[in-house]
C-alpha cells in the first residue's frame, strides 16, 4: 500500500517538475496487474495512490528546490520497497 502512495506522489511531483506523460500511473497499474487484488483491496491500492497525489497537490504549484528534494527521497524510497517486495515475493 506504501508503494501505491508513493507512486501517486511521484506522479504529482515528476509532473510538476517538468516530466511530461503518465509514468508514475502505469506503474502503478502495473503493480495492480501483478497483484491481482480482489476489488475491496484494489480500491484501497487506488485510495492510497491518490492520497499520496493528493498530498502534495495541495503544497506544491510549481517546481521548487524542497519539491526536488521530496522527488529523490520518494524515489529512494519506491526503490527500496520494489526491492523488498520483490525479495520477499519474487519477481
């Protein structure tokens, strides 16, 4: 769930930031295609993923130094819980 809310946002923010197209969002569908959550646990995937938009959406208007800086910590963080869930689940 951390991983969706990180995905969200990264999606804000890389868009803010000058990266233009929806990468962020078709990772996360491809998140929900290896998980295969029945429906009750895909709307919270989806829950997480646009709160985590959501959270900076309201902070950020344009791209400044902080919201640079929150990029590379999500980013940091995303790598990590990829790697944690793929040793703990497999690829």
């Amino acid at each position: 769930m951390r991983l969706a809310e990180v995905l969200g946002s990264l999606h804000y923010l890389r868009n803010l930031c000058g990266e233009n197209g929806d990468r962020w969002r078709a990772e996360m569908e491809k998140l929900l295609e290896a998980e295969k959550p029945d429906e009750v646990r895909r709307a919270k995937f989806i829950a997480n993923f646009n709160r985590g938009y959501r959270s900076f959406d309201e902070i950020y208007v344009k791209c400044t130094s902080s919201a640079v800086e929150a990029i590379n910590r999500y980013m940091k963080e995303g790598e990590a819980l990829s790697r944690e869930i793929a040793g703990r689940y497999g690829t």
